[in-house]
C-alpha cells in the first residue's frame, strides 16, 4: 500500500509473451494496472515452482516438467519487465 500522497506504480501492460517459433502473435500479455509490488512477487513465486520444477524434471527425467518450468520463466520473465516499466514511469 502506498504512503499518503504518492501514486502506487503499475503495470502498464506492454508486455507480450509466446513461446513458439515463427509466431508474431503473443499468446499472452501482462494486464495493465498491477501494482508492481505485487506483479514482482508472482514473479518470485513463480521462479520457486519453476526451480522446483526443473529440479525433479531432471531428476525423475520427465521432460514435461522441463517444459513447465520453460513456460513459468517466460510468465515470470514477463511479469517482471513490465513491473520494471511500471517502475520506470
């Protein structure tokens, strides 16, 4: 929550992301208006599933987990470019 008299900074919804080759439409965009501190730990939180993730994919060799963690990086990736345009403005 902002202190008294500032402005909370948000995401402004610039972000695209897909995960395909030869595509020029994303499949998904960060939605405009998250607080950024929120946005930022999503972001974290998905990073922790995504370590998890790759952890026991390579462990227990199951390549679906691998490409979980692959799709969860570029959420995360996402969210936090566009927190950090948020940040910037």
């Amino acid at each position: 929550m902002p202190k008294e008299g500032t402005v909370e900074k948000t995401t402004p919804g610039k972000t695209t992301f897909y995960q395909a080759e030869d595509r020029t439409q994303p499949l998904f965009c960060i939605a405009p208006g998250i607080p950024c501190q929120n946005a930022r730990e999503q972001a974290s939180e998905l990073m922790g599933c995504v370590r998890e993730l790759t952890i026991t994919g390579l462990m227990d060799e199951k390549p679906q987990f691998l490409w979980a963690s692959y799709y969860l990086s570029a959420l995360a990736k996402a969210l936090l470019d566009d927190a950090e345009l948020g940040m910037q403005r």
